[in-house]
C-alpha cells in the first residue's frame, strides 16, 4: 500500500471515529431520552439541531466519500480489517474526553486489534 493510499484509510478511518466521538458527545449533551409518538419531534428536533451531532454526520458523510477514494486504491480485504484502527482511537478518547473504563482486559483485546492490524497491513 503506498503513501496516497495509506492516507485515505487512515482519514476515512479517523474520520468515522470522529463521528462516533462526536455522535456520543451529542447525546451527551442532550441527556437520556426516549422515544414515544408524543416526543417524537421534540426529542427528533433536539438531536437534529444539537451541534455535535451536525458534526459527526459531516464527518460521516466526509468519510463515505475518502473511503469509496480508498477502495478505489486498495484491496477491500486490506482496508475493511483497518477500520479495527477505529475501535482503538475511540477507546482511548472516550476514557479522555468521557471518562468511560479502560480496564486491563479492554487493553488486552486493543493489543490484539493492534497486532491484527499490523499482520493484515503487512500482507
């Protein structure tokens, strides 16, 4: 994989976990909620507006875009295994920014996404 089409991935990659942090921040900020017939627009309203998740959906819609420039360039059974990359970034920003555990046993299983990772991009 070269230097261009190593990038893409890794933006599309990054980008999609940026909008799950950014789609979790928003829910945060709107707090737990229910959906019913009687809140539906309100409740849809209020996720619809909330700044965060405008942000993860353009970061969703940016990453579509840069993954599908990805595909074009690389292998689908090299790229689709570095989305795993995703799960490790949002694992150590969600303890950060969100305060979310980062046990011994996640850390494990982040090891092994690594090491996967690693042995796919080298095949």
């Amino acid at each position: 994989m070269n230097a261009v089409s190593f990038s893409l991935v890794l933006a599309g990659v990054l980008l999609n976990a940026a909008a799950q942090l950014l789609l979790k921040a928003g829910t945060n900020a709107v707090g737990r909620f229910e959906f019913h017939l009687d809140n539906l627009v309100p409740v849809g309203l209020k996720l619809a507006l909330e700044p965060h998740i405008l942000g993860g959906m353009a970061c969703y819609a940016v990453s579509l875009v840069v993954w599908i420039m990805a595909l074009s360039r690389v292998p689908v059974s090299i790229a689709y295994p570095m989305l795993s990359i995703g799960y490790v970034v949002n694992a150590f920003v969600a303890w950060q920014w969100f305060g979310e555990a980062l046990a011994a046993q996640k850390m494990l299983g982040i090891g092994f996404i690594v090491l996967g990772v690693f042995l796919v991009a080298r095949s």
